[in-house]
C-alpha cells in the first residue's frame, strides 16, 4: 500500500483479477435505465473494493464478524505512506495508538471502524451527536479541540497524539500541526465519493482496512440493490427544506441531491448549481409544485409548521400532507456520516413504500447499527 493515492475509479466489473491489490467485482453496475447521481455512485469505488458478498464491522461475512477483529489487527503492515484530501503525502511509522479528530464525520467513522478506544480528542459540541452517546458514552468525556472556525491547536499537542484527522478547511492547523511534528490527516468527506475516499484512507492510516472496505462494500451494494429495486418505479418529485430554514435547500452539486436520486426521487432544486445551501422564495417552491417535502433532520422549524405555512397551503406536498422530517435520533442521514445510506434507505420507505417498506429500512438499519456501532436500532416516531 506504500504510495497508493485515494482514487475512485472503476469502469467495469470484470470476472478476472484486476491486479495484486485488487480483487474482482462481484456486483453488477447500475441499470442502463437509472443513469443518475446514484448510477455514477455505485461506479466509482475504490479499487481495491469487492462489491460481492454483504460483511459484518470488520470486512467479514457476518458468520465469522467475532473471530476476525485480532486477524485484522495483527495483520496491519507499517509504515504507510498515503495521499490526503490536500494532496500531501503522509508517512505514518506505526499503527496509530492515540487518535483526535477534529470532524464529527470521521468520528463517527472512527467508532465504526472499532477505533473508539483510541481517540483521546474530538470536536466540540459532542453531546448534540447522539451517536456518541449510544455507542461510544465515553468519547463525550474526552477534551475537545473546538470547532472548524476556532481549533484549539495547543490542546490538540497538549494530547500528544499519534494521528490527527482534520477537515481540509483547516488547512492552516494541519499545517501548523505538522511544523510540531505531529501527524496530520486533512479529509474531505463532503459528497458521496468522497465520503467512500475517507472511508478507505482512515483504514489504512489507522490499520482497519479490512473493516473499512467491509463498510464501503456495505454501502455500494446496499445502493445497487435500492437501484435495482426501484428500476420500474416512477419518480416523485422532492423538495429538501434545510436546517435552518425552510426556504434554504439542496441543489445539484449537494449531497443531498443524490440521496434523493438513490432513494427513487427527483429533486426539484436540481437546476441550481450552488455548491452550498441556496436561498430560494416561496414562488420558487410553488412553481416546482413538489410531491413530497422532505425537511433536514436537523430543521429548527417542524413538519407542522410546513403544514401550517399558508404560503405553500397550494403545493402538492402540502394539500396532501405529505411532509416528512428526516430522522436524527441516530445520525444526520442528510449529511455525508457513514451511516449516510440510511437516509436514502429510509426516504425510499416514505417514497415508495409499495416496494421498500418500514419494516424493511428498520430491519436494515438495525442491521448496519449492530454490525458497525454495536447498538440496535429502533425506528423513530412518525414526524407527521
């Protein structure tokens, strides 16, 4: 792995080997009918990922999950040299022992990946991440090393740490950090694929390449499957309200727009090309006439208020009460956390669901809780 750069790219699914450090892919590429955001998804892995049989938390299948964290452990090779979101690459000597991380994205991943006991620092504000609280108590306790926008770099030497993962948008403090001599990981995981690239990093850096590629696996099969299952099925018309207000949504370049897709779903606001929440008018929603309205899990505002609203009383969405708030008793599916399939599962249960019931996505998501945070799952009340 010494020198491997994290790409994601794959052309097609070949029955042979690919090459020493690939193995074969036993899934079929999306339907020719559904070439979307979703399609382009499920075709651009990392290489050395295997589309076939579904795995447990550490890359095994689910029978053997208890006997295969020692195997992958004992089995990690150092020193690695990998290639960060910032394009520098990173020598890392031995398995890390002592983790911060700086971004509740891969703090999430860090307990997915078994490296909870690890971490002797993460983000500010940790107690409104009820992950945290339900599969890893003991992190809220850790110190914290503030946010994005005021990084506490002293506490975070203070930690001596042997790896720090932090966002590329403090680029100034990894660099900083480095020039203490202290190993930094800048990530991205801000949309689908690069959420898969972050995914397959930290496992190398970390020594968890097997669980890693176990969670990427999980993921791109679940996608083909919801692909392949709602191949036939119309495609209602979506409207994501953001957190902070109702009139803030996704546009095409969000990752929000290809939760919608996988889910069987057209977002509405997939003309605007801002990388970032847009700011759109009550006009705008009226003209797009939306089927479904589907609100942030973490919207200030509520379903009802939705309802309520006498500007849009005409929307489709509205006349027939179908408002809907993600759930964010776990995670927040609507953002780019490992989890973040779950979401596009669990607006298809809402989007169709004469095809992919509530039962299913509960059964599903209880599934990936169990195997990857070691918690059930138990399905949230109905928000409308």
């Amino acid at each position: 792995l010494t020198g491997l750069e994290m790409k994601m790219i794959i052309s097609s699914c070949q029955s042979e080997a690919l090459s020493l450090s690939m193995v074969a892919c036993g899934a079929p590429v999306a339907k020719s009918t559904a070439k979307s955001d979703a399609a382009s998804m499920v075709q651009s892995i990392p290489s050395n990922v295997d589309l076939g049989t579904p795995v447990s938390k550490d890359g095994e299948p689910a029978a053997s999950k208890a006997a295969s964290t020692a195997q992958t452990e004992a089995g990690a090779t150092f020193p690695v040299t990998i290639t960060d979101a910032l394009g520098r690459e990173i020598m890392i000597e031995k398995q890390p022992q002592k983790i911060v991380s700086g971004y509740y994205i891969t703090s999430s991943l860090l307990i997915a990946l078994g490296l909870e006991t690890k971490v002797v620092g993460m983000e500010a504000k940790a107690k409104t991440r009820p992950i945290y609280a339900l599969a890893a108590p003991e992190m809220l306790n850790l110190p914290n090393v503030g946010t994005a926008k005021e990084f506490d770099l002293e506490g975070c030497a203070a930690l001596k740490p042997d790896l720090v993962i932090l966002p590329i948008k403090l680029k100034d403090s990894v660099k900083a950090l480095e020039e203490l001599g202290i190993t930094v990981l800048a990530v991205n995981p801000e949309g689908t694929e690069q959420l898969q690239e972050t995914i397959e990093t930290i496992g190398i850096a970390t020594g968890t390449t097997d669980t890693a590629t176990g969670l990427i696996r999980y993921n791109m099969n679940q996608t083909q499957d919801l692909i392949d299952l709602l191949a036939e099925a119309k495609k209602p018309t979506v409207y994501l309200g953001g957190n902070s207000a109702f009139l803030s949504t996704a546009g095409a370049k969000m990752f929000q727009n290809t939760l919608i897709d996988i889910a069987g779903g057209k977002n509405v606001a997939a003309e605007l090309t801002d990388s970032y929440w847009a700011e759109v008018s009550y006009e705008q929603v009226i003209a797009w006439n939306p089927a479904v309205i589907v609100l942030a899990s973490d919207a200030q505002y509520t379903v009802q208020d939705v309802l309520n609203d006498k500007n849009i009383a005409g929307v489709t969405a509205v006349k027939n009460k179908a408002v809907y708030q993600m759930p964010g008793d776990y995670e927040a599916w609507d953002s780019p956390v490992p989890s973040s399939i779950l979401g596009s599962l669990w607006l298809a249960s809402v989007l169709h669901s004469d095809v992919y019931t509530a039962e299913m996505f509960t059964k599903e998501a209880n599934t990936f809780y169990s195997d990857y945070y070691g918690i059930a799952y138990q399905a949230a009340k109905k928000a409308a």
